[in-house]
C-alpha cells in the first residue's frame, strides 16, 4: 500500500483561534498547536472555546508529541484541557515554555508533564517525524515555524509570521533556511498570518519604537499605554522611552501581573530591563 499522510485541522481554519492540527504518517501522529478560542455573541456563559480532540483521544498510543508555534493564547490557550483529555509531551522554545509552565501550574499538571525545550535551529526526532525549529519573527518573542521531515518529504507548517528586517531581538526570521528547504523542494507548505491576504508589507516592530519616542517627546501629562501582555518587546520599547523621558512607570492588568510575579519572583515587573529609579507606582 503507498505510503499516506493525513493533515487533519482540527482547528484554527477559516477562523481566529482554536489553531490545532494533527499531521499523521505511517501509524504515528503529532500535533502542531494546542490553541484556544474565543466565544461568539451567542455562547452566552461560555469563557473559551477549545478544539474537539476526540480523534486524538481515540488515537492516543499513536500520538508522540505536541509542538508548539509561539506562546499566543490561541497557540497554548487549550493546553491543560487536552493534556487532562490526552497526555503527551510538549515540544517548545524557552518563553513559550515558560508561558505554557504557568498554565500547567494552574492546573496542577506540572509533574504528569513533560515539557521539552528546543532551540530555533535544533531537530527533534519523535517516532518517524524529525520536527526541524525555524526562527520566524512575530508579536511575541521566541516564534518558530516547523519543518517536519518524513520519509515522503519535507511539510512546512509557518505558525503566524511576520517577515520583518529590523525586529527589536535583531533576530531576523530565517529566510535563508526556508530558501534552502524550497530548493530542495516541500511536500506541502500550510502558511498562517493574520491579514496575509491584505497586499502589501506590516511595518517593523522599530518603527513603534520611534513612534512612542516621538509621543513621548513634550508630553507633559500621564501616558497609557495598552497592549497585549504576550508582546514583550513593545513592553520592552515602552519601558525604553519612558526611560529616556525620565518617566516613572507603573503596570497593571490581569495577565501582566501573573507574568511579572512569575520571571521576577513577585515585583510584578515582568521580564523587561529597566533601570531601577524608573520603576514607580502611580501617584
Ligand atoms: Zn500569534
């Protein structure tokens, strides 16, 4: 019988969130995201919305792992909920670890997990698939895409990207290693961006930075600023102007303080780099 490969979504398609799929081959399985999603107007008492994994339930003894993306909720959000349903290990770069680490806390899955982290560049080997890390830039630090190598053939799976020439980290996505796996030639591609189908290019994350310096400069009351609390180089860039204006600096909202307490051991500062005199409470 010729060999077969199932690409099975089993969500994240035609919609925002919930991004989870199953790449099967030759008896074994793994799973490429584990995200949540967001209930409609009409879910009335319903918080989040997780991928119905009974196909991955039922299948359990051919499943050896899950890989993640990047750390957006709707890359991890559903974590916890299927590992209580289906546990595997969890293949991962440093801070989305470190993020997924906190929702295992919360859950009380921290021992019955294993949670393996992986370098951008590195190559794991599960069963019969070899799940390369690629470095791709994106709103939240430490993304990668996956290039999974099977006996027939190389599949891409990009996660969200964002091709970006001047990110803030100075790391640029790795254009050079997705060049050279075209040339040797890719079974299938399934690309995944935000607006991708908008022409045209995003700006880079730098030129925010410009931007706060520049609303920065002569103001003289208290400025807000909201942002997604994942997006840890704006966070950065932020902190980074309200320095250079001589600004005191307070944070607050759900998310960013369990982030906080969790790299800083309770400051609630987070993972940024500031001089001490520029950390304030509001007046
Ligand atoms: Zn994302």
């Amino acid at each position: 019988m010729a060999e077969k490969m199932k690409i099975i979504p089993l969500g994240g398609l035609n919609e925002v969130g919930k991004n989870m799929t199953v790449y099967e081959h030759g008896g074994e399985i793994i799973v490429v995201d584990c995200g949540m999603g967001f209930p409609d107007g009409d879910m009335y008492g319903i918080d989040l919305v997780i991928p119905d994994v009974t196909y991955l339930v039922k299948n359990r003894n051919r499943i050896r792992g899950l890989f993640i993306t990047h750390g957006h909720e709707d890359h991890i959000g559903a974590i916890p909920y299927i590992l209580k349903q289906v546990n595997m290990p969890v293949y991962c770069t440093r801070l989305t670890a470190g993020l997924i680490k906190l929702k295992l806390e919360e859950h009380g899955l921290t021992k019955q997990t294993k949670l393996i982290t992986v370098e951008a560049g590195e190559m794991i080997r599960v069963g019969k698939f070899y799940v390369e890390f690629i470095h791709v830039n994106h709103s939240i630090a430490d993304s990668v895409a996956f290039a999974i190598h099977t006996s027939m053939g190389v599949l891409i799976h990009t996660g969200d990207f964002k091709i970006d020439s001047t990110p803030i980290d100075g790391d640029v996505i790795d254009l050079g290693r997705f060049g050279e796996l075209g040339k040797e030639g890719v079974l299938a591609l399934l690309a995944d961006s935000t607006n991708v189908e908008r022409p045209g290019y995003t700006m880079s994350e730098s030129i925010v930075g410009r931007t706060f310096d520049r609303l920065f400069t002569g103001c003289k009351q208290r400025i807000i600023v909201t942002t997604f609390a994942s997006n840890v180089h704006r966070i950065q860039q932020v902190i980074d102007a309200a320095a250079a204006h001589g600004r005191l600096r307070a944070e607050g909202g759900r998310v960013r303080a369990e982030h906080g307490e969790h790299h800083e051991g309770g400051h609630g500062a987070g993972v940024h780099e500031a001089p001490q005199e520029h950390r304030g409470r509001p007046e």
